[in-house]
C-alpha cells in the first residue's frame, strides 16, 4: 500500500523523510516521480545556465519541439527491431541515439538556413523546428496509430512514470553533471570572451554541438515526465531566477539547482495535498511549472522592491564610482 | 475522383477548406510585420500563451453561460486575452528586468502552456466532454470547422486586412525607420499592431495548433521574401502563399487520408490537417529558398558557377593567345591554375565553338579565338592605363586589379574608357593594346 495516500503537504515530507531513515524498498510511486523530477529538474538547472548566458534559450526550445521527430524515429526503429507494444518507454541506447541525432539535426539544418539561406536566425529556427515538429507528428499518426502518444509526449504525464524512468533520468543526471564540471573553464572561456576562446583553439561551434547535444539528452530524459514544452520552464526559469538574484556565476549555479531541486520537491507534495483534500487529480507538470513561475515572479517582485529601495536610499549619491 | 472545386462547395469539406484558407491569410499578413521586425519567434510564445486561455474561455462558454457547446468566439476571446498578457509580460521582462529576449520568451511560452496544461487536467475531470476540444487546440482540428467558423473568420481576416490597408504608410514608417515613427509620436501604433498580431494568432490556432502556429506567421513571409523586395508586393504575395498551401494542406490530408482507409481497412489512420498545413507551408518555402529567381541558393550558386566558368574560359583564351606556337594539353594544365575536371569539359566546349584547334597535339586559337582573346588583352590593358593615369597607382601594381577586372568589363565600359584615355596604343608596362574590333 502507498504510504503517501492519505497525506498532505506537510505529512507528505514527514513520510517521506520517515521513509528515508527506514530505508526499505521498493519504491512507491510518488518517491519515483520525484527522484525523476529531482534528476531531471537538477540537469535542466545545471545546464540551462549555460543555455540563458550564451543565448541559447530559442535554439533549446526549437530542440524541445524537433526532439519529437527524434523520438519517433527511435520508437519506429526499436519496434521494428524489438517488436513491443506502443509505448514511449524506450531503453536507454534508443533515446540516447535520438537525442545526439535531434540535437545535431536541429543546430545544423537551423545553421544552414541562417548561413546559406540568407533568413533571418530566428526565423531559420522557427521554420525548422515547426517542419521537424509536423513530420514527428505524422510519422507517430499514421504508424503508431494513437494520436494520444503525441499529445502524452506533448503533455507528459507523470503518473506514467515507473522505475525504468528512474534509470533513464538519473545516468543523464550523473553525465550532466560530469560533462558541465570537466568543461566548466572552457564553456566560462567561450560564453564570456568568445574571441579569446577562438584565438587559444576553443572551436565556438564545437561547444554549441556539444551543448545542444547535452540540452537534447536532458530534453528526452524529461519528455516523459514533464513533456517537450514545460521542459523549457525547467531549463530556462531556474537559471533566470539566479541570474536576477546574483551576479556571481558560482553563485548562480547553485541557486539555480536549489530552486530545480525544492519546486520539484514541492510539486510532488502539492500534487499530492491537493488530492488528498480537494480530491483534485492535477497534472504534476503544469503543477511544477505553475510553481516555478510564481517562484519567478516572486523573485521579479523582489527585484522591484530592492530596486525602490536603492533609489531611496539616502546613500545612493555617495556610492563611489 | 478528384475534384479541387468540391474543397469549395461541399459542406462537410467547405469548412476546413475555407476556414484554413482565411486563417492563412490572416497569419501571413501580420507575418510579414512580425519578420521585418526580426520577431520571428514572438509568435511562437504567443500561441502557446494562448492555450490557457481558450481552455479558459471554453469552460466559460459551458459552465457561466451554459451554451450547449463551447463557443469558439469566447475561446478566441479567452487566447486573446492571455496573449496579450504574455505579449506585455515580454515587454516588462526585457524592459525593467533586462531579462535576454530569447530567456524572456522562453519563460513566458513555458509558464503559460504549463497553466494551460494545469487547467486541462482539471477540465479533464470536470468536463470530460470539453477535454477533447481543448486537446484539439495543441494540433489543430480543422476537419471539425463548420460555416459559422467560416463567418466569424472571414470577419476577422476582414478586419486584420483593413488595418493593415489603412495603416500602410505608418506601418511601413515604424517597421523601416522606427526612431522616425517614435518622433512622429503615432500614437499607441505599436499596441495596434500586438492586437493584430494577437488576433492572427488566435485565429489560427484553431485549425493549425498551437505548437505549430509560428510557422504560419514565419513560412510564407520567408518564401515571399525570397522573390519581391518591394513591402507592398510581400503583403500581396505572403498571404497567397499561405492561402496555397491551407489549400494545398486540406487536399493532401483529405486526400491521403481517404487512400489509406481505402487500403487498410479497420485501422483508422488518420493525417492530421494542422501538421499537414505546416508541412506544405515549408515546403513551399524551402523550394523558394532553393529556387527563387535572385535569391535562391540555386540560382545563386548557379551565377556563380557561371562566373567562374567565364573566368576560366576567358583564361584559356588568353593562354593560348600569349602562347602563339600552341601548347600541349599537359602544359594547359599545368600552367592553368584551372581544375582539370573544368577544364577537359572546357577544351571540348570552346571546340565546338569554333575558337580554339587541336592539331599535331597542341591547340591554337582560331580566328573567331583569337578576335575573343584580343578582347580581352585589351579590357585587361585598357584597366591598367586607366589605373595608372587616372587612379595614380604605380605600373607594378596594377596588374593584379587587371586580372580581374577583364571579366567583368562590358562593352559599354569598354566604350567610355576608350573614349576617356583616347584609344591608346601601349599599356603601362609597354605591351601593344589590340586596337578596337582586332582581327588578325
């Protein structure tokens, strides 16, 4: 029986913390979906920002649509090859497959319509996600024969999720982590004095390869959970949340993983408080991004605030400089 | 049997057909606005902004004011409403908090589809009927538009061409000198055009989707770029493009669907109308990219090769001029710096022409050759006089400006700097210049 049936939001955490100590397997539910969530909302904070510094936030969203197409195609190939029911629930090598496959797709195609094409750069990335995006669309429609799968991957549904999603979210978790700390000074290097990087052999476009792959893996680690869409909350909202709040890099990472880390907490929780007591059966994803935006206008408010209170300040004249 | 006038007249199809078509229409217009401003993707954050609220005006239109079905006006007032409030969202993040605009955007577009995909599961317990309806947003559900879509589109296209008709002048004031604009003060012009833009979008996402609407905002203004250069002109042809391919996306979806069935039956496959739309749109605008006129890769590459072919051949002529004994195939492509994979097709090619011979193993130049080659030592000598006495650069430096200025001179040119040096008769470097009309 579900331990956490029954529970709000405050003795959802006294569960699970009581759950912690005794240590017993195996794992229910609402621990897989947030240990998912936690990985996968960690990856997302540590990469986003990298993806908010270099400005990268519109190609990761055409990535999160073109990412789609990738899946299909992985999910053709391992039915054909497998022969299994319908079902998104890839292995690991599959989706791994199709994300280097998106992520170098999409940054290409986009590039090369930009270049050669002579179109404006967000408008190559518009027309190439949108055309990926439809051809994944069709391609799940008239083979899978369930227009629900697009919109589950669309939508996500967390309530799907079961221990193989676990194995999925947190080795791309681990690589998130090892990638961005055994890059950190070069990707420092190349997002804060791009020319310097280029004159010490740092290739510009080999960082945005790499970075777009890394963004892709995090994308189809998420899709399940969270959906192609609100991974873009995950990825961009943390980040700016630190961003607006420091102004020191270490500091930003940091912050940014903390508020990925606690609004997943908290969206399981409330997920399931609202269950228990208004018997209200709400999507954990739009939950979790519903949360992240009010933690980020909440952040804005604050900024405001300080703002006023700076101007006020009676020192403000004296400030040197 | 295939008939494109039935899309127009018969009941079931008119509607899909005819309400694409405006939504189209609609979109491409305002997209030519939003591509000139270089704000592509705004149109992208703005469709997903509106899904809350539409899901918002659906479960308004049912459970305030208890009509029977959901009432499209009220979720195109719902999206309307909460695209407008993403729209100035976007401004103040950018403006006060100096947010990047693409982390701005990206914030925006995934706080308010998270929204709407919270509503979703909410409607999905309270109004299981209106479920379906409001996950017919996210792609589009075309096939289920009737005549009183019809009506209520062609008002708004109506009304979104009007605008842009009347505002013409200002429009294309802000979106070619926008500080201009600002000093002029045409007051609240900006807010008109997000209004528009705003409705364009609503509109069309009732047939296309929200997730694929950008690319009927983007794809037709692009290929419509690619062929006119003129605003009036774009404003003219995006919108057919968009139109062709709502046209072109309704009979391919209708049509392939209805193969499909017929082939297997009991599966029922279905393409889906709005992906279908997008997937022509691009189509169209990839083929323009490719193959239009002036700007098309194609044909861009192609005046290049073109170029490159005349350079060479003009080379070789000029070669084989200085070389009067005639030279070896081995010794053209040695001292040719021409690739030989050029220059066989090249030897053949001035062959057959006429200008050049082969005999006992070497080429020469022919009569109609050798008039050609002259031609071209003079342009190249003619550039060189000029240099030296009108630019004043030294005789040493010149020749290399020379080598490639003598395939590019036309005979007007040749004419006026004959006339300005007054036909001269050696170069700076002493050589004969072939005198006009050379034939030896």
């Amino acid at each position: 029986m579900n331990p956490y049936t029954g529970t709000n939001f405050f003795t959802f955490f006294t569960t699970l913390i009581g759950r912690l100590f005794s240590f017993s397997a195996p794992l229910f539910p609402d621990e897989i979906q947030l240990i998912v969530l936690v990985g996968v909302s960690l990856s997302c904070a540590l990469v986003g920002v990298w993806l908010t510094l270099r400005k990268m936030a519109m190609l990761a969203n055409a990535l999160s649509h073109t990412i789609l197409l990738g899946i299909a195609i992985a999910f053709l190939l391992w039915r054909q090859l497998e022969g299994l029911e319908a079902s998104f629930q890839m292995p690991l090598p599959y989706l791994f497959g199709a994300a280097v496959l998106t992520g170098v797709v999409t940054t290409l195609l986009t590039t090369l319509l930009h270049k050669q094409g002579g179109v404006q750069e967000e408008a190559s990335i518009g027309i190439v996600f949108t055309t990926l995006f439809a051809l994944g669309i069709l391609l799940i429609n008239l083979t899978a024969r369930n227009a629900h799968i697009g919109i589950e991957a669309v939508m996500g549904n967390v309530d799907a999720l079961t221990f193989d999603d676990v194995k999925i979210a947190l080795p791309i978790m681990g690589l998130n982590i090892l990638i961005l700390t055994l890059f950190h000074k070069e990707l420092l290097l190349s997002t804060f004095d791009s020319s310097y990087a280029k004159a010490l052999g740092y290739s510009g476009h080999f960082i945005t390869y790499g970075l777009m792959t890394l963004i892709s893996l995090t994308v189809v680690s998420a899709f399940r959970s969270v959906g192609v869409i609100m991974v873009l909350a995950l990825l961009t909202i943390p980040p700016t949340i630190g961003r607006l709040l420091t102004h020191s890099l270490k500091k930003m990472v940091l912050l940014s993983a903390l508020v990925g880390i606690l609004i997943s907490l908290f969206s399981v929780a409330l997920s399931r408080h609202l269950l228990t007591e208004f018997g209200l059966p709400l999507s954990t994803g739009g939950l979790l991004v519903a949360l992240l935006s009010c933690a980020f206008a909440l952040t804005c408010l604050y900024r405001l605030g300080a703002r006023q209170k700076k101007m006020r300040s009676p020192h403000r004249l004296k400030q040197p400089h | 049997m295939f008939d494109i006038l039935s899309y127009f007249t018969d009941p079931v199809l008119r509607g899909p057909t005819i309400g694409s078509i405006l939504m189209c229409v609609t979109s491409s217009i305002m997209g030519v606005i939003v591509y000139l401003q270089k704000r592509a993707l705004v149109g992208e954050t703005l469709s997903h902004a509106a899904y809350p609220g539409v899901i918002v005006g659906l479960l308004c239109s049912v459970s305030l004011f208890h009509f029977e079905e959901a009432n499209p006006l009220l979720a195109l007032f719902g999206g309307a409403i909460t695209g407008s409030l993403a729209l100035y969202l976007l401004t103040v993040l950018t403006k006060r908090f100096r947010i990047k605009s693409d982390s701005a955007l990206c914030i925006v577009l995934a706080s308010f589809f998270g929204i709407g995909i919270l509503l979703i599961s909410m409607v999905q317990l309270t109004h299981g009927g209106l479920y379906k309806q409001a996950e017919g947003y996210l792609f589009g559900q075309a096939a289920t538009m009737g005549d009183i879509h019809i009506t209520l589109y062609f008002v708004l296209a109506l009304i979104v061409a009007l605008a842009v008709t009347l505002l013409y002048k200002e429009l294309q004031l802000a979106l070619f000198d926008a500080n201009y604009a600002k000093i002029l003060a045409i007051p609240s012009f900006s807010s008109i055009i997000f209004v528009l833009i705003v409705t364009s979008i609503v509109v069309g996402i009732r047939s296309v989707g929200v997730i694929l609407m950008s690319a009927m905002l983007i794809a037709p203004a692009v290929s419509a770029r690619q062929f006119v250069h003129k605003l009036s002109h774009l404003f003219w042809l995006s919108p057919l493009f968009g139109a062709l391919s709502a046209l072109l996306g309704n009979v391919f979806s209708y049509e392939i669907t209805k193969a499909l069935s017929q082939d297997r039956s009991g599966g029922k496959i279905v393409l889906p109308t709005g992906p279908t739309i997008v997937l022509v749109a691009s189509s169209l605008c990839l083929l323009s990219l490719l193959f239009a006129p002036k700007r098309g890769l194609v044909s861009r590459l192609w005046r290049i090769a073109s170029f490159r072919m005349t350079c060479a051949k003009e080379n070789l002529l000029k070669y084989l001029w200085r070389h009067k004994s005639g030279s070896s195939e081995e010794s053209l492509y040695t001292f040719l710096a021409i690739n030989p994979l050029v220059l066989r097709p090249l030897l053949l090619y001035t062959r057959l022409q006429g200008w050049i011979e082969y005999k006992n193993g070497h080429y020469h130049l022919s009569k109609d050759g050798e008039a050609k080659a002259a031609r071209i030592v003079r342009l190249h000598r003619l550039w060189e006089v000029y240099l030296v006495d009108y630019v004043g650069l030294g005789a040493r430096s010149v020749h290399s400006s020379a080598e490639e200025m003598e395939h590019i001179l036309t005979p007007e040119l040749e004419y006026e700097l004959t006339e300005l040096l007054k036909d001269p008769m050696w170069d700076p470097h002493q050589q004969p210049i072939p005198p006009k009309g050379f034939l030896r």
